[in-house]
C-alpha cells in the first residue's frame, strides 16, 4: 500500500489542478508498488497514467522495445571496492544517505538529489561508481545503449528516448549515461545538424522531469563537448581523477588482500612501474599477475612473472 504521505499529497495536486505534481506522485507510487512486488496495481496504474493522453504510446508497447534500448545490468561493485578521493565518497555517502532516507526528508517537503555527472578519464570508475550507487540503494541498474537509441532516421531518436525514460520513470532505479558527451553534444556547434538539437533539447527536458526515486548518472570523458545547459541538470558534479602514486600504491594493496595472495612485488613497486595507468589498468594488471603466480611451477621466478605482465601492458598501452 502507497504510504500516506504520497496519496495526502496525490489528492492535493488534484485539488490545485496540478498536473505535472499528480503525474510525477502517481510515477512515485507505482515505483513503490514495484519494489513491492505488486506488479499488477504497478501495470494497472502505468496503464492509467500512459492513456491520459492520446499523444502518449501504450506502457505495454514501450516495455515490449525497451529491451533494445536499455541494458539491465545486475550490480555487483560495492562502494567499499572503489579507490575515491575523500569528497567523491563523501558526496556518493550523502547520495546513498538521502536515498535510503527519502521518508524522513519528505517529512520536512524535501527530495533527494537525483542527478549526478561523473567526469574524468577513461578507466578510473565513473561506471563502477555508478553500479556501487545502485548496489548500495538496492535498485535495479539500467544502462541506456546508445545503438537502440540512436537512430539514422530522422526524428527516431528523440522517440526512443522518450520510451526509455518512460520506462525508467515508474521504477526506482539508477539509469545510466555512459560517454554522455555522445549524445548531450554542444548545441551552439555549427557542425552539428539540427536533428542533433532536438535530441538534446528532448534529453535535457526529461532529465528534468525525472521523479526524485529515479536516479540518473551521466559520465564523460569530454566534459568540454557537453552543451552548456546541460551542467546546470546536475545537483551533483564529481571529478574522478587518474591515480596518484600513493592513490595507485593503496590500491594495490587493496588489491593484494582481494584477490588473496602475492602479486610478485610489492605495491609500491608495481605502483612505480605502472606510472600512468588507470584504476582499471591496475585492477587488470594484478588479476593478469596473480593469474599466472598461480598457474606457476613451485620454483617459478615470481619478479619475473610479473615484470613480464607489467611490460606486456606497455607494450599495449603505448604500442
């Protein structure tokens, strides 16, 4: 049953007219029905609220698409597992905090921030960050694939997202941009043709209309390409940097202790060697090590097993 707080609220929004308050209240209870696993007063809501209007397509024909359009991915990364600077975790903690806390917060007419912008090279967690985020509210975690929804035909691709955040929008979830850059592109650009546009404006103004339960994390390598009215959708904006010496050595050692075993130097030698790389090259670095400590003869050369690794990933990174 919705908790009373959202039907006092339900009812005031019809009484003032307001229907965009009413839609987004009716959006909230079906999300809450849903984690409740009452999903036929969840599909018999959706279907009410999606024929409002004749413009609208059917809640059962978006769901039969939405397959193609978003990936649904079951998170395992747990925030604890990330190597974050301290206000990136204490920004993501008040985030998870607000979300597991959102009846407190509605007590006081108050929502929990939703959208989050996650920027900063390749490989060093925008998308590991963005699953912990789910994992740690407990909600499923969608990504949006840009192959379903971007489409050569003109005026498609606005549809599709369209069907994609109407989806999201009656679920408590995380939706997830990677490379938002891809889509979220500069309007002002005179390359860009004006189909590109409209899918930004589209984007931009149901990013806007996303109900507090849904969680959007958008990550891009190129924030300098974003359209400008774009960083103003974020409450939250974090920069997720390459490691440092010390950011690289903790990590491995975090590693070591993960995975079990040696990783054939010490930390903070494998950190120096591994000048440059990325979180996720480290992580692939160690696992590639131990991999092959553990397949070794007993009187195997354990340095030289893994300067071997460390030399094959500069040979590929920088080939």
């Amino acid at each position: 049953m919705a908790r009373s707080d959202l039907l006092i609220d339900l009812v005031e929004a019809e009484r003032r007219g307001d229907k965009a308050k009413f839609r987004a209240l009716v959006e909230a209870i079906i999300a809450e029905e849903r984690s409740n696993q009452h999903h036929l007063v969840a599909d018999r809501l959706s279907e009410l609220i999606t024929t409002m209007g004749s413009s609208e397509l059917l809640r059962d024909e978006a769901s039969s698409r939405i397959n193609d359009l978003l990936l649904d991915l079951v998170p395992q990364r747990r925030l604890g597992s990330l190597q974050l600077s301290p206000p990136v975790l204490a920004s993501v903690e008040e985030l998870i905090e607000e979300h597991q806390r959102t009846d407190l917060l509605r007590s006081y007419g108050l929502e929990p921030r939703n959208r989050v912008l996650l920027d900063g090279p390749p490989g060093n967690g925008k998308t590991s960050l963005a699953e912990a985020i789910a994992a740690e509210t407990m909600v499923p975690f969608y990504v949006v694939r840009y192959e379903g929804v971007v489409s050569s035909f003109l005026g498609e691709t606005a549809g599709r997202l369209d069907h994609a955040f109407e989806f999201a929008r009656t679920r408590r979830c995380v939706l997830f941009f990677d490379e938002f850059d891809t889509i979220a592109k500069e309007r002002a650009d005179i390359h860009e043709t004006g189909e590109i546009k409209r899918v930004v404006s589209t984007l931009l103004l149901q990013i806007d209309r996303l109900p507090a339960h849904v969680i959007v994390v958008c990550s891009t390598n190129h924030s300098e390409l974003l359209d400008r009215a774009a960083w103003r959708r974020f409450q939250l904006r974090l920069e997720l940097a390459a490691p440092s010496r010390a950011d690289a050595t903790e990590f491995l050692e975090t590693l070591k202790t993960r995975l079990g075993g040696d990783l054939g130097l010490a930390p903070r030698t494998l950190a120096d060697k591994l000048a440059g790389a990325s979180y996720a090259e480290l992580e692939q670095v160690a696992i590639d090590i131990r991999r092959r400590l553990v397949l070794a003869p007993p009187d195997g050369n354990l340095g030289e097993i893994a300067r071997t690794r460390i030399e094959q990933w500069r040979t590929q990174a920088h080939p």
